[in-house]
C-alpha cells in the first residue's frame, strides 16, 4: 500500500437555486484534510445569488461555471467531463460529506487495488440546520439482492434502504467500463440507473465509517417528484428481469432481514456461510471494517 500513490478524487456539485445550502456543501469538500482533490461546480444559471456564493470560492475549485443546462443529470456529465481523477463521486449542493471521508475512501482504493466502487453503510441524515439526525445501519451490498429489490425500500419490497449516493465512490475505469455518463433520459432516478449499471461489472464494498449524508428540508426533488423516481428505479430494476419479488420469498426474505440485520456482518464460520449462499436467500456481501490499526475486508450477507 505505501507504494500506491494517493489518488485524485474528482468531485462534481451540481447547483440550481439552492444557494441557502450551497456554501456549506462546498465547505464540506474544501475543507477535508485531504488534499488530492479535483473540485468542479456545475451550476444552472441560479437566480438566488448562488454564483456569488461559488465565486467566493473560484480560487480553490478546479472549474466552475454559471449558465444554462439541461437539469442536474447534465450537469453532472458536464461536470465529469472535466475531470481526470482516479475517484469519482458528486455531492448535491444541498448535501455534505463528513469532514473524514475523502481520507477513508482514498485509504480503502489504495489499500485494496481489487474494490471498483464504495458506499457507506452507516448513511446520516442532515436537517435543514446540517445537524446529523440520524445514522442509520443498511447491512451490506449485493447484486443479486439489488436487482430483486434489495434496495428499492417500498411497499411490496424486502428492501431496506437506498444506496446512498452521498456516499458513493468509484473508479474512473469502471465508470467508463459501465458507459461513462448518466442518463439524462431519467429526470430524477438516474443514479439509481447507474447502480444498476455499475452493478454488471463490479461488486459493491460496503464501508463502516459513515460519508456523507443527505439533507432533508422539504423543498427539494426528491420529496416533491418522489413518485416519479420510484417510476425510474422501478423501470430500471424491471429492465433486468428479476423484479418485482414473487409475494412468497419477499415475506420469506423480510422476515429474514428482520431477525438477522443486527448479525449480518457478524464473523460466520466458512463453512456455514456457504451454506447460507446455497439457500438462495442469503447473499454474499463484501465490507471495509477498521480492525485496530488498518482497514480490513470482511463478509457479511444480505437477503
């Protein structure tokens, strides 16, 4: 590991009118220890003085411009169309990220040269003040249970929570690998579209130390369109063919999760946990843990 060199990590924001929160997502970058970041604002032609706000900071952002695009997806495109890093992720201007996780998430890419993508699996929830609400504990990630509805938390789904994109890290070679863009064809749940793109080639590490967060203060896409992206993520989980769960093993599979959430990253002896694969119902699911003195990879599982 001391031999791999630390890599860039090319952020995106994109911004429209969201100027009341913008300054301190940008901070939340800005102000990580480490330094190896490339930093680009997208932002739409914003009424509310958040250009301002963005110019404020011109001298430390990589690339930043003010002018009409076509929504956030665009503008995340032409965001990383601009970058070059290794590690890629976007931060809404309304998110955060914790002031430890670019530290984390280079460790964990250098350290283990095999993982292609990340997210945490304790996602915080910000309020309106950018206080943390809420840490919450998703268990592991899995193809097969991503494709089933694993994570697609609604009403006749064993679901538990979404990936959160926040939280959300991977290398520049799997995004070009799985089409190098977002599609824009989707209004809101594009980076859903994408898990389930990145999905097809690489496994998702989950991670114990939390990332990032999302902020809820009502007035944003995500709470007033939220019908529209469970369309999207629905349509796209239904254009792999193995959703929705049969009403039988999507019981059988919440009562599981039910029980076994609080073990599932829990030490399990090789052999039994093969055991539990060959059911069908527990799936492998590959976690970064802080073991005393470095990151290390366990297994947990998922349903």
């Amino acid at each position: 590991m001391m031999d791999t060199p630390f890599p860039t990590i090319s952020i995106v924001t994109p911004s429209y009118n969201q100027g009341q929160f913008l300054e301190e997502s940008i901070c939340s970058v800005l102000a990580q220890s480490y330094r190896n970041i490339e930093y680009i604002v997208i932002d739409g032609a914003s009424s509310d003085g958040s250009a301002e706000i963005i110019r404020k900071y011109a001298g430390r952002l990589t690339y930043w411009v003010s002018e009409p695009d076509k929504g956030q997806y665009d503008a995340i495109n032409k965001g990383f169309a601009r970058t070059t890093g290794e590690i890629m992720a976007w931060l809404n201007s309304d998110d955060k990220y914790t002031p430890w996780a670019l530290t984390v998430v280079a460790d964990i890419f250098r350290r283990f040269p095999q993982i292609e993508w990340i997210t945490s699996i304790h996602p915080i929830r910000w309020n309106e003040r950018g206080q943390a609400i809420d840490v919450d504990f998703t268990g592991g990630f899995n193809q097969h249970s991503f494709l089933r509805g694993g994570n697609f938390p609604v009403k006749g789904s064993h679901g538990r929570r979404w990936i959160q994109q926040e939280s959300t890290f991977w290398r520049r070679s799997l995004w070009e690998r799985a089409g190098g863009r977002l599609d824009c064809s989707l209004g809101l749940a594009a980076d859903f579209e994408l898990w389930a793109r990145l999905f097809q080639h690489a496994d998702l590490y989950g991670v114990s130390a939390p990332l990032g967060g999302f902020r809820e203060h009502g007035d944003q896409k995500s709470v007033h369109q939220r019908e529209q992206y469970l369309r999207e993520a629905d349509q796209t989980l239904r254009g792999y063919g193995k959703w929705p769960c049969g009403i039988g093993q999507r019981l059988v599979r919440d009562i599981i999760w039910k029980v076994f959430r609080q073990h599932s990253l829990a030490a399990i002896p090789p052999q039994l946990r093969s055991l539990l694969h060959r059911t069908g119902l527990f799936y492998p699911a590959p976690v970064a843990v802080w073991k005393g003195k470095e990151w290390e990879l366990i297994t947990g599982f998922v349903v």
